[in-house]
C-alpha cells in the first residue's frame, strides 16, 4: 500500500462502513462491544518534514474542557500503542489518540490492525474519562 487512494480501495473492499470527509480524510465508523458501542475513526494522509506521506490513523476521546489531563496521561503511559493529541472537532478541541505509520511496509493486514486497535483503544479510553459515555 504506497498510497491514500490504495488505503481506501482496500477499506471499501474489506466492508468496513466509510464516508469520506475530504479528498485524502476519511471516517470509519466502528460497531464494538457486539454492536453496544461505537467508534469514529479518521484516516488522513501527511507528509513528514522530507515530504514522505504517512498514513494517520485517529479517534477523539474527549473534549478538553471535560478532561482530567492526569488520567488521559496515565492512561497514555500504559499503552502500548498510539499517542496523545489535540485536535479539533466541530471547532471544540479533543483529546485524540492518532498513530502514524509510513506507507512502506503497510499491508492491508497492518491497516485493519491499526483500524481495530486505534478504535478498540480509543473506546477505552473515553470510557475510561467520560464515566463510560459514548460519544464518539
């Protein structure tokens, strides 16, 4: 997988729900917990400071204004995948947990895996900091 257009070819092709959002940002809405919860998660091509694109691969957690940044902290030291970000939603800044992979070396096996990780995690994670609410 050596580009954005390869990433949502196989996502369309793997039946995962999808709307595109922009020429290179789309959302998969995930169904976890047998159909109980739900996860948004946004995949959008970058480029590093040497112009190599990279895949990002991210959910927001939590808005800021609602957050104990000691415990999303915590939460983040004892992962072992992704990181912390803010980003903004809606014109509301969130907590977002994102990873960030080069596409050398992506296979499809890897994005489902980022995909179900990064949206399993990020489900726990806003579980955890919004007294089990749903929100995203």
């Amino acid at each position: 997988m050596r580009n954005f257009d390869s990433i949502t070819r196989h996502i369309r092709k793997a039946g995962y729900q999808m709307t595109e959002h922009d020429i290179d940002v789309v959302c998969i809405e995930l169904s976890l917990d047998h159909g109980t919860r739900h996860q948004a998660i946004f995949l959008s091509e970058l480029d590093d400071d040497d112009g190599r694109p990279f895949l990002r691969v991210s959910t927001a957690v939590a808005p800021i204004t609602t957050l104990d940044m000691k415990r999303a902290l915590v939460f983040n030291w004892q992962s072992r995948v992704g990181y912390l970000a803010i980003g903004d939603l809606d014109g509301v800044p969130h907590l977002q947990l994102c990873e960030n992979r080069p596409y050398e070396g992506l296979d499809p096996a890897e994005v489902d895996r980022l995909i179900l990780e990064i949206g399993g995690v990020g489900d726990r994670m806003e579980r955890m900091l919004s007294a089990g609410g749903d929100l995203y």
